[in-house]
C-alpha cells in the first residue's frame, strides 16, 4: 500500500489509510475525529470513581484520547453497570507484542470497573479483506488469537468472546438489520473510503463491528438492561464508533464512550507501525520470539544515541526518535526508574546499549510469562470464553 502523509490530508481518514501513514500527527486527529485529550483532571476523576491507580499507558498519553469517558465515568460514581468492548481481526498465526496491548489494557480496564468484557474475532471481516487466507483459516485463526487473548488474563465469569462467522444472529443481527436500515452507502463510502468496487462484505463490515457496542446486540447476557460501553482501540479504528455514536442518537441507545491509542511503533522507526505483514521481519517482536531474537532485534532497532561514545556523553541521546526508549514508555512500569532512564540518557550518562538491555530483559519476561499463560489454555478454557451464555458453567 502506498504511503500518505496524514498531515497533508484533509478529508476523513479511514482505518486503512491511517495504518499506513508515514507520520501521524496524533493532535491533529483528535481534532478531527471531535475527540478529547486525556487530561490529568480526568485521571483523578479515574482514579477516584474506580478506586484504581491509572495505568501508565494512561499517564503516559499512549492511552490519549477519548469521547464521553468523563460521562462514563459520573455512570459508574451512580453506582451503574458499563461494559468494555474490543476485538480482534485474526489475521496471523503468531501475534506480536503490538496486538497485545488493546488487551492487556481492557483486563485492567476489566479490573478498575468490575465489568463485563466482550471481544469480537472478526474472522469474516478479515476474509473480506485478503485474498490469500480461505474462510475456515480465518475461522482458526480466530481461536488460536483468542488463546493470546486471554492469556492476558481476563476473568472466564466476565468475559464473552465470539467468532462472527459462528455467532452473528438473534439480537445482535437485529441491531446490525437496524444499522444497515439507517445506513447510506454515500456514508459509508465518505467514512471509510470504500466505493462500489470493494465486495459488499467489506461496504457492510462496519455494521458488524459497530453492532455490539450497544447491550442491547446480547440479550442473552444484559437481558433488557440498556448498559453503556466502554471501547478501548488503537486510533484508527476511531470512525467505527463515531458512526455508533450517530446511530446510538437515532435509536435512543446509550452513546458507547470510546479510548483511544497511539500506534506501537516497528523497531526500524519511531514513523513506522509494528505490523505483522512488514517486508521486515527485524521490525517485529513476534510473541513466539526466543530471548535470543528478541536480543538481535533489539539491538538492530534505531537509536536516537549519537555515533560514538565521546559525543553521546556530550550531546545525550534524542529520545524523541529512540525506539526502545519509546517501548519503555509502555513496558517499563516502574515510575521511578523510568524517570531516571529520561534523565540517564538523555543527558549521556547511560548509553543505547544499556537501554536496549533494559528493554530485552523486560520483553523477554513478557514473552515468556504470555507463553506460559498461553500454554494453560486448552479446549475446555476456550468453550468456557466463548459461551456466550455461561450455561456450562
Ligand atoms: N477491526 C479490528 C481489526 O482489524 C477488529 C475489531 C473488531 C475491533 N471489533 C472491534 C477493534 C472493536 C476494536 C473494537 O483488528
């Protein structure tokens, strides 16, 4: 796919243009998409309504947009039920680490709100979208990604996964038949950037994944309640439920409440996105990588550190453009530490060597711990996932 320049673009960017922005200017989206920063005042609020210490991907601005997270946020001080809903296009065998976070973020948005968690496998939505992989491929890779999926930990008696290609039918068919109803193929083709050339299951994808972001899709596990969702995504998924929150209007819905992140970069550049179907393989942290690779990678990614030992501890390194103290900034925790590290190399003082150190040991314990979690899942762990009425159990 050929390259863009978000910042040059004015009209609505869709998913598939903003995955392959060459920069993305994440302000300037905001704006354009009517979303909000994610300010300190609503991380106390946060914190106060959940009685949970934000995340740092929060307080880091990885996490850095939202709509309507303060309202959700007054429903939930009143003592109401919300749910959180993601999902997941399955489309490869070996997920990497940049798959993980939306999930590693709704288990602790799962646990800060006590709340129900659904997850879509949109295997259809991935046939439409290439031409290589066949419909039961699809339909597989959908449970092998699950196994990644809740190895991050989601509780079984919370939480509903489903493949579409298996589930779509009762009350969710009924709100995705009310959304193909309200629903131009003018707007779908000025929202998402299709036109009449794409297969009908691409122009009509957006209903499938905007459908069970309203309770009322899964009246076997809400019942008649109408309960507000919550809906963490990377970015570029953020015109899906702007279109929801048109439609929650028409059909007098709760309007879902939506948070917002940036891309994980690929280890070849901070203006790069860590993607799967990269021509480079060293740009990828597979979750099936050994310590050995993930060490090789590392060391190969760009370095904002200066040529040589004498002018670095001058000059300091650029953190701006370094990639493994970008992935520090999602995977190094400890506050403290972490500040450090700023000052540390920034200034000179520590080196790129010592930060991509710094950066292996803690992804080689991340993927070796989601290994072990991963290897616990066996069928009966799946069904219990994926039934969605909990009957069995
Ligand atoms: N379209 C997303 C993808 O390509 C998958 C997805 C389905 C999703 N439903 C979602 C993402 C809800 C966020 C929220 O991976």
């Amino acid at each position: 796919m050929s390259q863009i320049d978000c910042d040059t673009k004015d009209e609505v960017i869709n998913p598939q243009e903003l995955t392959s922005c060459k920069v993305v200017d994440y302000m300037k989206l905001v704006d354009k998409f009517g979303c909000h920063i994610i300010d300190n005042t609503l991380l106390e609020k946060f914190e106060k309504v959940t009685g949970k210490k934000a995340h740092v991907w929060l307080k880091r601005n990885i996490y850095f947009s939202h709509q309507d997270l303060d309202t959700l946020l007054d429903l939930v001080a009143d003592g109401k039920e919300i749910f959180i809903y993601t999902g997941r296009g399955p489309s490869s065998n070996s997920m990497h680490i940049g798959h993980l976070v939306p999930f590693m973020f709704a288990k602790y948005l799962q646990d800060a709100f006590n709340a129900i968690v659904i997850i879509q496998m949109s295997d259809d939505e991935k046939y439409y979208a290439r031409d290589s992989v066949s419909l039961d491929e699809c339909n597989k890779l959908a449970y092998e990604n699950a196994k990644d999926i809740i190895a991050c930990g989601f509780n079984p008696l919370k939480t509903f996964i489903f493949s579409n290609l298996e589930t779509v039918g009762g009350s969710l068919f009924r709100n995705i038949v009310h959304l193909m109803k309200t629903t131009t193929g003018n707007q779908i083709k000025g929202a998402y950037g299709l036109n009449l050339s794409n297969p009908i299951g691409q122009i009509t994808w957006p209903m499938f994944q905007i459908a069970p972001a309203f309770s009322s899709s899964f009246e076997n596990i809400f019942h008649k309640k109408n309960v507000t969702a919550l809906i963490p995504m990377g970015i570029d998924q953020a015109v899906y439920f702007r279109t929801a929150r048109d439609f929650a209007d028409k059909m007098k819905y709760p309007k879902p409440a939506t948070i917002h992140s940036k891309f994980l970069p690929g280890l070849e550049g901070i203006n790069t996105k860590m993607s799967s179907t990269s021509t480079n393989a060293n740009s990828v942290i597979f979750l099936s990588d050994n310590a050995v690779t993930i060490k090789k990678k590392i060391g190969l990614s760009f370095s904002g550190g200066k040529n040589t030992l004498i002018e670095h501890r001058l000059l300091g390194a650029d953190l701006s453009v370094d990639v493994a103290y970008q992935y520090l900034t999602y995977f190094l925790e400890d506050d403290d530490k972490f500040q450090q590290i700023t000052t540390d190399y920034s200034s000179g003082i520590m080196t790129s060597g010592q930060i991509k150190q710094i950066l292996v040991d803690l992804l080689v314990e991340l993927v070796n711990t989601h290994k072990k979690n991963r290897d616990l899942i066996d069928a009966i762990v799946l069904r219990q996932f994926f039934d969605m009425t909990k009957n069995d159990l």
